[in-house]
C-alpha cells in the first residue's frame, strides 16, 4: 500500500523543519452567539436557552449546569451556584415595590418599566433577584453563588437572560 502524497509532504516537512523555528501562535478563542428567534436573547456557544414547564418563563444557563425536571431551577454541578425560577401573577408596580423594599440593604442594577434586578453581597456569596413584569406577569429569578467558584460575569449572564416567555399556553 503506497502512502498518500499528502502524507509524504508533511513527513518530509516535519523532518526539514529546524529546531529553531517558532510554533505558531495558539488560535484566538472567541464568542460565538447566536440570536433566538422571536427574542431578543443572545445564545452563546456552550449555553441553552430553557423555559419553565408551565411556558412562562425563559432564562440561559450553561448547558453543563444541572436543571429539575420542570425546568424551575438549575445549578452548577459542585452546587456553588444555583438559580430558581417562577411566574406570579400580580400587578408589576406592586411587586416591584414588594421586593424592593424586602431586599434591603441591596444595590439595585436595574430599575425599569419591566425589569428589576438586584444584588446584595456578604464577603462569601452573593444573592441575586431579577423579576421581569409584562401585563400581569412577572417572572422572578433567585441566584446564589460563591464568587471563588464562579465569575460574576456567568451569573450577571443569567440574570440578563431571565424573560417572561411569549406566545406559550398557559397552565
């Protein structure tokens, strides 16, 4: 059996080469993400996109990440980090003050029309709280974690992801 000539040429190129040539440069790692259709998430590579069983709610994790079966809640496989998920029924302005004023000492992240995200922070943990509102729903998002373990760029991801769901049935 003749080798392949594309064998022999990197043979003979892998003999020829001297010891004093530089390897190339290792390749650049970026983000690929990709846009869920119908929404305004952004899905990065190595993430997924859930909704909660009942159809209300959507929210990205990383797809190595341990999620319950109805899809209410998610954790990092050495449980360092974890995430719970429900839909209320309620008027938004009233919830929206209901966490507020529950949450304190909090620093707020964002307060708007139909988001509220807040952090409260002690030396080893953090605690997270994002309520998204649209009509009558609201959709609210619990994140615990220990920052040694995971950046917060990972949980501020999730936490940006967290939707109320569109065009599902409703249970």
């Amino acid at each position: 059996m003749r080798p392949y000539p594309s064998a022999l040429l990197i043979m003979a190129l892998a003999l020829c080469q001297s010891p004093d040539v530089t390897p190339p440069a290792p390749a650049r790692h970026t983000r690929h993400a990709v846009r869920v259709p119908g929404t305004d998430i952004m899905l990065e590579a190595g993430w997924e996109l859930l909704q909660t069983i009942d159809g209300q709610c959507m929210y990205t994790v990383p797809a190595t990440w341990v999620v319950s079966d109805d899809r209410r809640s998610a954790r990092q496989p050495d449980g360092t980090t974890s995430l719970s998920v429900a839909a209320v029924e309620t008027n938004w302005s009233w919830h929206r003050s209901a966490v507020r004023s529950t949450m304190l000492p909090a620093t707020v992240l964002e307060d708007t029309d139909h988001r509220l995200w807040i952090e409260r922070r002690d030396g080893q943990s953090w605690w997270e709280h994002v309520s998204v509102g649209e009509g009558g729903r609201v959709c609210a998002a619990d994140i615990e974690a220990r920052p040694q373990n995971r950046g917060p760029e990972v949980v501020q991801q999730i936490a940006s992801s967290v939707r109320v769901s569109h065009g599902t049935a409703r249970h």
